[in-house]
C-alpha cells in the first residue's frame, strides 16, 4: 500500500508539469531558464545556480532524467568509472538532498536526446529492478483503479475547468508513451504505432490550446526574475509553434482627421441620391415586365383567335410545298427532253446554213479557177474534179437564171447589181427532208408533256399558283424571293414554246407566244395604280425572262444560223435586238447576257470579212468586162452595207475598225482602183451615200483618209469636156465636198 500511495503521488506529480511555449524564439529556448511547478517542488534552473531537492522528490527527479555518457564525463568536477558508477552516484546525489549543477543536467538532457535519436527506448540494467517494480505497481494501479474512483469525489462545480484538465490530460497521454516490454516485441509496435496515431489526430492549434489552457489555473506562481520556461523536449521536437494572433493598434487621437457634420450629412445625401437612382431603375424594370406580361397576354389572345386562321394556313403552305416538289421532280425528267429537242432544232437549222455559205465559197473558188485557167489558155486533161466542178457550175447559173427571171417578175424592180442577191436556194429533195425533219421536231415538242397534268405542263396552270401565293401572303411571298425565282422555274416551259423560234429566218414577235401573254396577265389587278405598281417586284417578270431565257437562245441562233452576208437575215436581227433594248430597261451596258450577244455577233462579222470577201486583181482592161469581178465587188459592197446597219448598237470604234478600216481600205478600195474612172466614181458615190449619217456630222474620220485619196486620184483623170464623165465628175466634187468638210 505504501508503494501504491508512492505511484499515485508520481503521477499527479506529473500531471501538474507546467508547460509552456515562448512563440517569439524557439531555437533558443535551450538557453532559457525553466521553471518546473509541482505541489511539494519548485525546480529553479538559470545557469549554473543550484536548485534544492527534497529528499523525497529526488527520486522521481531521477527517473526523469537520462545523461549520456560523454556529457557527464566531459562535465567537471564529476569522473566516474563506468556506467553502473554514473547511474550510482546520480542516484547517490538525488537521494542524498545534493543540489546537482548546471553541467549535470545539461549532460543527462543530453545523454536522453541521443537514447531517443538512435531508438533505444530501454532502461539501464541497474534500473531494472525498480522498472519492473513500477511495472507491477502500474499493473496493479489499473487494476485498483476503479476501487480508488470510488473512494476519491471530485467535489469541484466548474465544468470548463474540468473540461480544460481532460483535453489537456489526454495531450499529456498522447506525448509520454507507455513502456512496456514484451517477450516477442509484438506488444511494443502496437502501442506505438497507437500512440502516433493519437499523435495524428491532434492538430498544433489543438496543443496550442490545450497548453494555454492548462496554464490558466497557474497564472499565480511567481517566476523567478529574468528566468524563462523551458519545453518539454518530446513537446518541443513534435508541436510546431502557433503563430502569434494580430496585433491591433488603437488608432492615434492626434493623427485623426476630424469630420465634420456637413461631411457626413453630404455623404448621406450621396448615398440617397444613389439609393433612389437605384429603386428608380428597379421601378422601370419592373414597369418593362408588366409591360411585357400584358404583351405576352395579348399575343396568347391573338394567337388563340387566329389559331384556326394558322392552321388553315398551315395547311396551305403543306399543299403548295408538295406542289413545288412534284412541278420539280416533273422539270427534272423533262428538262433534258427539251434540250435535246432544242438541239436537234438548232443543229437542223444551222447545218442548212452552213452548207449554204460553204456552197456561196466554193462557187467563188470554182469561177477563180476557171478565169486563172482561162488566163493561161492551157489545156488539161479532164478528171473527176472537172466534172464535179462542171457540174456546180450548171447548178450555180441555173439558180442565177431562176433568181433574174423572178426579178423580172417583180412589180417593182430596183435596180440590181450582180452578186447583191442571196443564193440560198436549195434542191426540193433537200428542202422536202429538211420540212420532214422540222415537222418532226415540232410534233416531238408538243407531246412532251402529254403525260402531265396541265398545272405541271401549262405556263399559265403554273402561275395561277404562284399567283394564289401572292395573293395569300405577300409578305412570305416576297421572302421567298419568288419574283426572282418565276424566270427560273418557268424557263423549261419557256424554251419548249421558243424550240422552232428563228428571228433570222421568220418575222415572228414575241408577243404572239402564248406564254408571253401569260407574263402580262400575271398577277394582273384591274384597280392598281401606278405607285403599286413602282413596289411590285414582278413589273420586271418580262425583262427578266427576255434576259435570262431569251437572249442566250438568240445568242446560240446567232453563233449557228446567221449569215453576215445575207440582208434579209442581218436586218431581222437587228430589228429584233434594237426592239429589245429600247424596250427593256435591264439590257443595258451591265447586262452579261447582252454583252455575249454583241460579241457572237462581232466574232462573225470578223469571219464573214476573212472569208467570203474576195475580189481578184486581173489586167484593169480586163476588169470592167469579166462579170466574176463585178459580182464580187457587190458582194463586198452587201457585206459592208450589212455591217453599217449596225450603227448605234455597236460601239462606233469597233464597227469602224471592222467595216472601214478591215474591209473598205483592204478589199473594196483594191477592186474600185481597177475599175474604168467614170464607173468607180459611181461605185464611190454609191459607198458614201451608205456611211452612215451620225458619222458624217463629226470629225475627220482617220480610216477615210485612204478613200479620200483615191477619189482625188480618180477625179484628177476625168476629162471635163467629155459628157459622159459629166456625172461622174459630180459625184467625185460631192464627195470630196464631203470629206474635206470632216
């Protein structure tokens, strides 16, 4: 019972260990005094000053306290022997009531450091009795423990202060481990491994606390002067310091700035005005979501009121969609047909006029021929060439023959000059297959559609759609963009009415096609005025379609079907171009369509003038007799009238280029110098008399110079006392009159 009492004492000895931090410098909290507190003992260490034990406190210092062996021999005034010596005579001293030095201490703290560093978690052998002792005395102390509970009340009334003394209890618990000694070890790593895990479940500002709070009930103890509290080496190796709180400094009475009441009366103002400008603005969205609630009523209303009026639509839009699919998918099985049709026509057609102007060639190359072999007086032997060649001559005079005894026919002769008139007649064998082939074609093109319904096959069936749409909602209608699409779609059936169209060849207007008087009732309202009509997109419904469909049909009938040579054919296109141009405002100098009709049209007067102008040099008294001549001078006089009516539609420089400069001073102006004076003169008046009239009112024209000269030339050989020049000496006074007034 006695040694019951002993332990019991020890541990609430230790459990009053006062522990404290120094948060400013922990590196040298080595050096710093310390200051131990216990009910029985006041342990005073500064230096080298001597503290006093009692004697029976010494003993429980000495467990405490482990030094190694090189500090306590390198202390002075100590030498022992060995390490049984040492333990002895530290124990000796303890018991004895001796007061240690600063040195000894210094090497026990020392000697336990480095037990704790290498892992030597023993006790010395000529302790091991009283190890044991204080293991059974523990064991039994547990065992007891609930028997000493009971006879020991805790008679105490604050609750903090106890709650204060458990957290700190369990730190101490946590930092002192228990050591026990096993046979296998086994025992040893489980508690503590337990005890790090303890370790890990206390944070530093829990130990922190726990500290502070374990210090309040101490605040009383007196410290020696200039004496610090050293910490607990386990403590101090494991607990990291708490950073010291904020220091918050009273604010300076005299380095305040005073303020005054009109200062903090105008701040408030401030913060009104804002306050107000904010509920202002609170107020106006609040009035915008009213606003636009109502609204959104008003919508739903109107949209419940015209929900059969939208379904009706609706179901209008769903019609007309799968009309628009079936007229396309219609248009893509018959679009090819009616290319096909169209080509056929026009490959007809201009293979006929092809081989007209290859006949027109090779006839001027056959008389060129016989009038060289004429020239030469030589006999050839005959070959099937001569005979080919004989027998295109019987055919050639023969269509002369017939083409002078209709002139005489005529009511009213003009006066006609060999090589003025077209050879464009034809064997009836060739001209019945080529009827059979255009009635064909024709017959071919009116059945295309004969399988179709008439609101997919006829123009006006589909307009009448487009014009319900219109009429329907004009506003999706023209969103569409169905006023610029109409020449689009109603293309195909345009060109399948133009297929057997030939403006060059017929004196047909556009404006008896039936689809052209579809386009002008289109949309058609007998109460619209004027200023509708200047916002309606469909008044261009006609130009857009003469531009996009008509003009490059006229433009491929061109490239193969008409002849430079031929009046009748150059004065139909020019009135039919003329016609559209004046008439339709979009066929303007921007117009792309237009501008590659101009340029078909220039590329074949260039080929006309290469190759079906030819006029030969003979001997001059030669020239006036052969009629080979005089034909084809009049030819390049036709040519050359053909290319003056185009005057106005054609740029004045590039037709001059073509007609004077091309063909007036390189083939025309080489036959009219080998032409008699009197008759060339004539054939002169006759040239001027065909320039045309706006370029006579302007100035000198540079490609008339050479003309000009040689009408000098001509008029210098008249004789003015002959009356048969009378004539031909006014013609050339006129003419030069003419050209020296430009």
């Amino acid at each position: 019972m006695k040694q019951l009492d002993q332990e019991r004492k020890k541990k609430k000895d230790e459990e009053k260990i006062q522990v404290e931090f120094e948060s400013t410098n922990m590196s040298d909290i080595q050096e710093k005094d310390v200051e131990n507190k216990t009910d029985d003992l006041v342990v005073k260490i500064k230096n080298a000053e001597l503290v006093t034990f009692k004697c029976k406190d010494a003993l429980v210092a000495d467990k405490d306290n482990y030094s190694s062996e090189d500090d306590i021999e390198a202390s002075p005034g100590y030498q022992f022997k060995n390490k049984s010596d040492r333990s002895e005579n530290v124990k000796f001293f303890l018991k004895s009531g001796c007061i240690p030095d600063a040195a000894m201490i210094h090497a026990a703290r020392k000697r336990r450091q480095q037990a704790r560093e290498l892992g030597h978690e023993h006790i010395p052998l000529d302790e091991q009795e009283d190890i044991c002792n204080s293991r059974l005395v523990l064991k039994d102390d547990r065992n007891h423990s609930d028997d000493d509970s009971h006879e020991r009340l805790n008679m105490s009334v604050d609750t903090n202060t106890l709650d204060k003394e458990k957290r700190r209890q369990a730190f101490i618990n946590s930092q002192v481990p228990l050591i026990k000694l096993s046979d296998d070890g086994s025992q040893l790593e489980i508690e503590e491994w337990e005890t790090q895990q303890i370790r890990k479940g206390v944070t530093g500002a829990q130990i922190v606390a726990v500290q502070q709070d374990s210090m309040f009930p101490y605040n009383s103890i007196n410290l020696t002067c200039n004496q610090e509290p050293v910490v607990n080496s386990v403590i101090s190796n494991t607990i990291p310091v708490a950073p010291p709180p904020p220091m918050i400094q009273p604010p300076d009475p005299t380095k305040c700035i005073p303020v005054s009441a009109e200062e903090i009366l105008e701040k408030m103002r401030e913060r009104l005005v804002n306050l107000r400008e904010i509920h202002r603005r609170h107020e106006l969205n609040f009035n915008t979501v009213i606003e636009d609630l109502a609204q959104s009523k008003i919508e739903l209303k109107e949209g419940e009121n015209r929900e059969p009026e939208l379904a009706q639509r609706y179901r209008y839009y769903q019609e007309l969609r799968g009309y628009i699919i079936d007229f396309v998918e219609c248009l893509n099985e018959k679009l090819p047909i009616i290319r096909s049709m169209e080509s056929q026509w026009l490959e007809l057609f201009g293979n006929r006029s092809r081989e007209l102007r290859e006949r027109r060639r090779q006839d001027t190359r056959d008389q060129a021929d016989e009038i060289t072999s004429a020239g030469r007086a030589q006999s050839f032997r005959r070959c099937p060439e001569d005979d080919a060649r004989m027998k295109r001559a019987t055919e050639r005079e023969g269509r002369r023959a017939r083409r002078r005894r209709a002139r005489e026919l005529a009511p009213i002769m003009e006066r006609h000059m060999d090589g003025m008139s077209s050879d464009d007649e034809v064997t009836e064998q060739k001209n019945l297959l080529f009827r059979q082939a255009k009635e064909d074609i024709e017959k071919e093109s009116r059945e295309i559609f004969s399988d179709v319904e008439d609101d997919f096959s006829s123009l006006k069936g589909v307009l009448s759609k487009l014009e319900d749409w219109k009429k329907a909602d004009p506003e999706s209608y023209n969103e569409a963009y169905v006023p610029l699409c109409i020449p689009k779609i109603i293309s195909p059936l345009v060109c399948l009415q133009l297929i057997t169209w030939n403006p060059v060849m017929e004196n047909v207007e556009l404006e008896r096609f039936k689809w052209f008087n579809s386009l002008i009732l289109y949309a058609f309202d007998p109460n619209e005025i004027e200023e509708f009509l200047r916002c309606d997109p469909d008044v261009y419904l006609i130009p857009s379609v003469i531009e996009k469909v008509v003009l490059p049909k006229l433009t491929t009938i061109v490239e193969k079907i008409w002849d430079p040579m031929s009046t009748t054919q150059t004065l139909q296109l020019v009135k039919i171009t003329s016609r559209f141009i004046k008439e339709y405002p979009n066929l303007n100098e921007t117009s792309k369509q237009l501008e590659k009709l101009f340029n078909t049209i220039l590329e074949q007067m260039r080929v006309a003038v290469e190759n079906d102008v030819f006029i030969p040099i003979f001997h001059k008294q030669m020239d006036a007799k052969h009629p080979f001549f005089q034909r084809q001078f009049s030819m390049a006089i036709k040519l050359l009238r053909n290319l003056f009516s185009w005057q106005g539609l054609i740029g004045d420089m590039i037709l001059k280029n073509i007609a004077l400069g091309s063909l007036l001073n390189r083939y025309i102006l080489t036959g009219l110098r080998a032409f008699p004076t009197a008759d060339a003169l004539v054939k002169a008046k006759m040239i001027m008399n065909m320039l045309p009239s706006a370029w006579l009112q302007g100035d000198m024209l540079d490609h008339l110079t050479m003309f000009a000269e040689t009408i000098f030339k001509a008029s210098k050989q008249l004789d003015q006392d002959n009356p048969d020049h009378d004539e031909a000496w006014e013609h050339s006074k006129s003419i030069l009159k003419m050209i020296k007034h430009l």
